[in-house]
C-alpha cells in the first residue's frame, strides 16, 4: 500500500531535515516547504523541496494543491532564547501568527493531523528533575511562551475540529 504524503515545514533545517530523512528511509513521500531564512537546501536529503513561507496563504495553499498531503509536521520556528528576548515581536508573529496561517490551511485543505515541535522550554526553570510532561509549564521567556501559547491554541482548535495532534517537547 502506497504511504501518505506527509509535509515537513522547516525540513531544510537542523531538526526537520533529519525528519525528512527518516521519513524517506521508512517510505513515505515527503514534500518540504521552507523558506530558507535560517535553513539551508542542501540539508535535504530529498523528496520534493518548496520554497515558501508558512505565514503565506498563497504557498500553502499551492503545496495542498499540487500533493496529497495527509499530515503536517511542524519544525519551522525561531528558536533562540537570547533573540526572543531582543525580538518578541518576530517570535510572536513566526511562531505563533505563522502557525495560525499554517492551521487555517491545513483547515481548508482538509487535512487533521498535525505534529508540533515545541520545546522543553515551557518549563521555564525546573522544579524537579527529570522533567515529566506533567511539570507545571512556566516559561521564562518569549521564545518558550510562544511554544506554548501554539500548544494551547492546539487544544482549543481539536476540541472544535477534527484536528488531531501531538506536540513534541
Ligand atoms: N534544536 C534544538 O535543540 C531544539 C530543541 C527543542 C525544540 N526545537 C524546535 O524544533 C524546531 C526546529 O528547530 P531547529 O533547531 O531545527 O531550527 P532551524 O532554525 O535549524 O530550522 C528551522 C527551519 O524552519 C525554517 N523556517 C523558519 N520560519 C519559516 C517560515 N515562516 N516558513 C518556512 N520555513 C521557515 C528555517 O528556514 C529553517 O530551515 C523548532 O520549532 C524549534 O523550536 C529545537
């Protein structure tokens, strides 16, 4: 049986290019969409590459059109505390504002499941160690506050829709 087309956006990155290729070595056709700000082509091991943005209606809506796409996986945020400190505003409008667009597409293309990297940063400062994912989540700065706003907003939208998610920290 043929696998689903799965979307990997921010594949040309650190995390999502290794994404890419396990899911290449387990079969799955995968389509990247990346606008290169901070990633790089060469990082791609393959599959179908897409230069776009996700905060852009327009290349979201071309990558649903051309593939079949059946589920998103999600690694394209800003992702240094120090500069979300400086930035929040680009923190807020990348990570969380871009991820609206990206949810209202996949909305409209009709696809329902959705894998989030979000961070060990909505911690904030530990209470214990190891972490458990029942650790209350307490971030200490923008850059963690943006990951969880994005796993808050996912909840709320599963309770109403068909989204169906998980959200790796
Ligand atoms: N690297 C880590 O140690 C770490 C730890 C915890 C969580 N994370 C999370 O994992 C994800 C990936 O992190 P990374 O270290 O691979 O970062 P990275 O910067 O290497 O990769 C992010 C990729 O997303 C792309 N991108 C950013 N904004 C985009 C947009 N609007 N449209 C399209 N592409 C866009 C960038 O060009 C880049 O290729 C992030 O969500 C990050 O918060 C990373």
């Amino acid at each position: 049986m043929t696998k689903p087309h799965i979307l990997v956006v921010g594949g040309a990155g650190y995390i999502g290019s290794h994404m890419v290729l396990d899911l290449l070595r387990a079969d799955y056709p995968v389509v990247t969409l990346d606008n290169l700000s901070r990633g790089h082509r060469s990082l791609t091991p393959g599959g179908e590459f897409v230069a776009g943005d996700m905060g852009n209606p327009a290349d979201l809506e071309s990558v649903f059109q051309q593939y079949p796409i059946k589920a998103v996986m999600h690694f394209a945020a800003h992702s240094q505390v120090g500069e979300s400190v400086e930035q929040p505003l680009m923190y807020y409008r990348n990570n969380v504002a871009n991820t609206v667009t990206l949810l209202e597409a996949m909305q409209q293309a009709g696809v329902h499941h959705f894998i989030f990297s979000s961070s060990a940063a909505v911690y904030g400062e530990p209470e214990k160690t190891p972490i458990t994912e029942d650790h209350p989540c307490a971030p200490t700065n923008p850059y963690g506050t943006t990951k969880l706003t994005v796993e808050h907003m996912l909840q709320d939208v599963s309770q109403v829709t068909d989204l169906n998610y998980c959200s790796l920290r």
